[in-house]
C-alpha cells in the first residue's frame, strides 16, 4: 500500500480545510503500523484513504498496486471487502444482528456459500474466544466482547490488511490490552498487515512502525525492532 | 450479495422496524382493503347482472304502449321480462293502448316464434278472510310458460285448458297473508275463487292468470285491448333487425311515424346492457376513489423509507466499510418497501375479503345490488402486484439515496 504526495482538501462553505499535505508513505505487506498524531492532524482522515472509503484530492493511494481514485463505488466496495477488514473504536457492529450474524455479514456481501460463510464465521468467533456467545446480540455483550466480535468480523473475509481505528479507544486498560495482543498476534501469527490509528502514543510500541502526523503532514517514520522480539 | 441475501436483510429489516412501520403497512392495508372491497362488490353486481342477462334470454321483446324520447333507460321499471314501459311521456285524450290489430301485424312477422299478449292491473285479494291488494298479469297460458323467465318453484305453470286457476308469486305464497297459500288451495280475486296452481320462485306478491279469465277480474279492461305484448323472436342473432322489423310494422298498423310514434319496442338484452354499462361507470368511479387512498399509502411507505435510511445512514456506512456495494444497499431497501408493500397488500386482502362479504348488507336493498360480493382470484394477484409494485416505487428514491451515501459520511453519522 502507498501514497504518493496525498492532499485531501475539505470544503467548509467558501474554506477550504486541508486535512492532508502532499503526504507520501509506503506501508509494506506484513507490517505493523502505527498512525498516530493529535486530533486533527488528519490521522482519520488517512484511515479513511488507506481504507478506500474515500479518494483523495489530489495525488494517488495504491492499494495493491491499484489507484483506488480511478476505480468505481462498486470496485472499492469489492476491494475494500476482499483486503481490508475494520475494526472501529465504537465497534460499530449491527445492533439489530447477532454476533454470528455480524461476522457473516462481510462474507455475504463476497458471495460465500451459506455453509461455508458459517463455518467460518463460527471458527474465527470461537478463535477471538466468544465461542459461547455467538448469537448475543451486541447490547448483550461488554465493550470488549464488542470488539472482539468487530475483530472477528475484520478477519471474516481473511483480507490482507486489518485496519484499526483507535480499537482500544472505548475499552478499559485490560480489554484494551487483551485487543493489542490479538492484533499483535494476527502479525505475528498469520502474517496479516496490521495499520492501527491512534492519538495514544502507548500503543505506538506495539506497532514495528510509527507515522506521526502533524497538521496534515508526516514529521516522523520510525521503526521499533524491539517489537518482534515480543 | 446474492438477491436472496438481500431480500433476507430486507426482511429482518421490517421485522425489527418499530411502529412506525406498522402504521405505514396500515396506510397500505386500508387501500387495498378498499379496492378489494370495491371491486368484489362490482364483481358481484356483474356476475348478477350476467345470470339475469343469460335468465332473461336474448330472444325476448316487448311492445308495450306509449314511447319515450329519452334514452330509455328511465321509463323502464325492473320487472324482468315481462316488464313494459309506464305509459311513456304523451299525455293524450285518448288513452294509448295495443289492439288487436296490432297482434294482426305482429303475427304477420314471420321472425316471431310465440307472441304472449298480457295485460295488468290491480286486485283485491282474500285468502281466509284477510284482503289485501296485489297487482295481476293475464297472460296468454297457451304460450307464457315457453316465453316467461319466471321459474316455478312448485307445482305447474298455466297451460291452454286452464281457467279458474293462477299461478302466484313467492312471497304471495309464503308470507303476505297469516298463513302460507299452498298448491290447489282457493283464494278470491275480486270476489271471484280461483285455484292456485303454481308458486313462482322469486319473492314478489304478482299474480299470473290466464288473460280472459283477467278481463273479468281487472275491471277497466276491455277484450281485445293489451298492456304489452311479450313475443319470442326465431333467432337470437337476429334481435336488432327483428326489432326493426316489428317496429315499422307496427307504425304501419297503427298509422303514425317516427315522429309521433305511440308505442315502444325493447328486448331485455338492450335494457340489461345498458344498466351494466351504467354499472361498470359507476364501479369504476368507486375503484378510482379507493386507488386515492392506496397512493395516500404509497407517500406513507416513501415517509417511511426516508425516515428509515436518515435512522440507518450509520449501518450503511458499516455496510460499505464491510464490503456492501451499491447495488446491494440499494436492493435491501428496495425489497424493504416491497416487503411493507406485500405485508400491507396480504392483511388488506383480508380485510376487505371480511369487508366485502358484508357490503350486500350495507347496500341495504339497493336494486344494483342483488348479487353477493365476488372476491376473484384476479382482483387479489391484482391487489398485491399493486401494493408491491406502490412500495416499491415508493422506495425507489430513499434506497437509491441509501446507496449513494459515501461510506465516510455514513459512518460518521451519528
């Protein structure tokens, strides 16, 4: 995944707001990263970009090598389903359905075959450890039962790129905790790119990479190598 | 997504949807309650119509005296197919009647099978000391039971040799007076005993009796005068220009023109034609009237397809996130207002099945309204592609603005 000089201008009425500069990063398969900036440094605008749920203003987003602003709603609805899996601080799971129902839904939407979606929807709940809890409905379930179903969900369609947006902003320490460590995991483990946002600098030394961004502007790339030793 | 996935979602959606859902179904259920309703009843009052029509027989004319310039339809009175015209709109000196010269001319046409020759009138009537005053027809016995529509219910219709005797209508028969007139008891017409014969199945207090016995009973009517003639033609297929026929050879008896013509020909098929044209207009007005209410409900169903899509603009933009294409948003809320439409279509056919079934009651004993109210087959595959079709197109707009929402600003929502 790159970027290459990214400017994402919004339009207040007659102000423009610039929520990217010219920004330009490589993100390589299989890495850890953090992005991670005060609030309005333009680090949820990036997700946004890197999640292909919005194209930029100008320059380009490649997401395995594809310029996501030259492909239709339909392409990045399909690209986003097959590479990217989300997890959102608010978890942002279907109240209306179950937990089971919620993990199948991306795979619904990849045209899986019914058993085959529910099989592997059932695997991975169990692997995030709600085995028990599969057809909770989310109210019925903690913040951090919540989560782990939104991250059951992000790994349904197995994508490439798991992509979190402060996942451990509405937890406490320990749930928090317990949600570094599976996605420090899914790295680990399963080879996945993992590309977390964060205002938090703590969670920054999960992450092999750090991008700090300032006023819409990357200041700082570093790379923890101590991480892998975990 | 696949289409079945989509109409799942679809489904949950409206399952899980609050009241208001209900009530939009609700604007749906009552409009296709009402053309149901409507249009069953217009089933029914046709499905009469043509049993009286296919009854009545096609081959049936009647003369009867006096002519009206009008369109007809009003100088009739329902009396089936013996039924003639009032007296028509001349007011003369002298009174217009058939004579029988006139039944010369008509059986001189060689077209006519049987010519019945009737004439009516009003008898005071006794059975066990209880009076009271019915109307009497004298017909012709030796043809009227081949050309009457009226169906005996017992005993025999009148035939040549008889005299003293009557046939009598059903209620006659059954209620008018305390106690029942059954077949071969004796009731007095105008002080003269005559024997009933036969009961009528229909529900009138009419009296048939030969037409000679007739001149005796009624008092102001002379021999060799008739109130209307009922003929039978040869060929059914033949109706109009038979009529034509009878018309100018009875201009030519009776020494008039066109213009001052004094007496008119109808066959029942023209007058049930026309009623049935009047109906259907009628009926047509009505279904009009109830598809107002059914788009009522159609705006209810875009009201609510847009209030739902602003309440889950933040599950569309998880949707997108997750993989939903536009196409896929844009099904769910479109088989969501298909469904609304569907549920609303099933309970209002329901309804107005239950509503339909007592409309004869609330007609009350509106002449157009004998037959009982027909729910078809067609009027309930109609009543739902409709209501589908309503919901559907209701939907269209909020479930394309659905799918048109920007995954970052739905997930935004909040």
């Amino acid at each position: 995944m790159k970027m290459h000089d990214v400017w994402k201008i919004y339009r207040m009425g007659e102000v423009e707001v610039p929520a990217l500069r010219g920004v330009s990063v490589e993100i390589k398969k299989g890495d850890f990263v953090a992005i991670i900036g005060a609030s309005g440094s333009g680090k949820s605008t990036m997700m946004n970009l890197i999640g292909c749920l919005d194209v930029p203003s100008r320059g380009s987003v490649y997401l395995k090598s594809q310029d996501i602003s030259k492909l239709d709603e339909s392409d990045l609805a399909s690209l986003r389903g097959k590479t990217i899996g989300f997890i959102f601080q608010q978890y942002n799971l279907i109240p209306s359905m179950s937990a089971f129902e919620n993990v199948v839904l991306p795979l619904e939407f990849l045209e899986y075959d019914d058993r085959e979606a529910a099989n592997r929807a059932r695997e991975i709940l169990i692997s995030v450890g709600l085995g028990d809890k599969m057809h909770h409905r989310p109210a019925q379930l903690s913040g951090g039962q919540q989560q782990r179903v939104s991250i059951a969900r992000s790994l349904a369609g197995d994508p490439e790129i798991i992509l979190a947006d402060e996942p451990t902003g509405a937890l406490d320490s320990v749930a928090g905790i317990e949600v570094l460590n599976m996605l420090h995991r899914l790295w680990k483990e399963q080879g996945k790119t993992i590309i977390m946002v964060t205002h938090n600098l703590n969670l920054a030394k999960y992450a092999h990479t750090t991008i700090e961004l300032k006023d819409g502007q990357i200041t700082r790339i570093s790379e923890n190598d101590e991480v892998n030793k975990k | 997504m696949k289409l079945e996935k989509c109409f799942m979602h679809a489904f949950n959606m409206a399952l899980h949807s609050k009241l208001r859902s209900w009530l939009t179904i609700l604007g749906i259920v009552i409009g296709v309650a009402a053309v149901i309703a409507i249009i069953s009843m217009g089933e029914g009052m046709q499905q009469s119509m043509t049993a009286q029509l296919s009854g009545l027989g096609g081959d049936i004319v009647t003369i009867s005296p006096g002519f009206s310039r009008g369109t007809g339809m009003f100088v009739m009175r329902g009396g089936g197919g013996e039924g003639g015209f009032s007296g028509g709109a001349q007011a003369t000196d002298k009174e217009i009647v058939l004579s029988r010269s006139d039944l010369q001319a008509l059986k001189g046409i060689p077209d006519i099978a049987l010519i019945d020759t009737n004439i009516r009138g009003s008898v005071e009537v006794s059975y066990r000391g209880k009076t009271g005053k019915v109307s009497l027809t004298g017909v012709d016995q030796r043809v009227w039971s081949q050309i009457t529509t009226n169906k005996i219910k017992s005993g025999r219709m009148l035939d040549s040799a008889d005299q003293n005797v009557v046939v009598i209508g059903g209620r006659l028969a059954s209620s008018y007076f305390d106690q029942p007139i059954g077949i071969n008891k004796m009731i007095t017409i105008e002080g003269s005993a005559f024997r009933v014969v036969g009961i009528v199945d229909d529900q009138s207090t009419n009296i048939y009796m030969p037409i000679q016995m007739a001149y005796q009973v009624i008092e102001d009517k002379k021999n060799g005068i008739y109130d209307s003639f009922v003929v039978k033609i040869k060929n059914e297929d033949q109706l109009d220009e038979v009529i034509a026929k009878i018309e100018s050879k009875l201009m030519v008896a009776r020494h008039v023109t066109q213009k001052d013509r004094d007496f008119s020909v109808s066959s029942s098929r023209q007058f049930q034609q026309t009623r049935a044209e009047a109906l259907s207009s009628l009926n047509a007005f009505l279904v009009a009237i109830a598809a107002v209410s059914l788009i009522v409900g159609a705006v209810g169903i875009a009201n609510t397809m847009f209030t739902s899509v602003l309440e889950k603009t933040k599950e569309i933009g998880i949707m997108k996130a997750i993989g939903a294409r536009n196409p896929d948003i844009l099904l769910i809320f479109l088989f969501n207002a298909g469904f609304i439409g569907l549920v609303g279509g099933v309970i209002g056919i329901i309804l107005g099945t239950i509503l339909s079934g007592f409309m004869p009651a609330l007609m009350g004993n509106l002449p157009l309204m004998r037959g009982t109210a027909i729910v078809s087959l067609n009027s309930i595959i109609m009543a739902l592609s409709v209501s589908i079709t309503v919901g559907v197109l209701a939907g269209i707009i909020p479930a394309y603005q659905a799918s048109k929402l920007k995954p970052v600003d739905a997930l935004r929502y909040e």
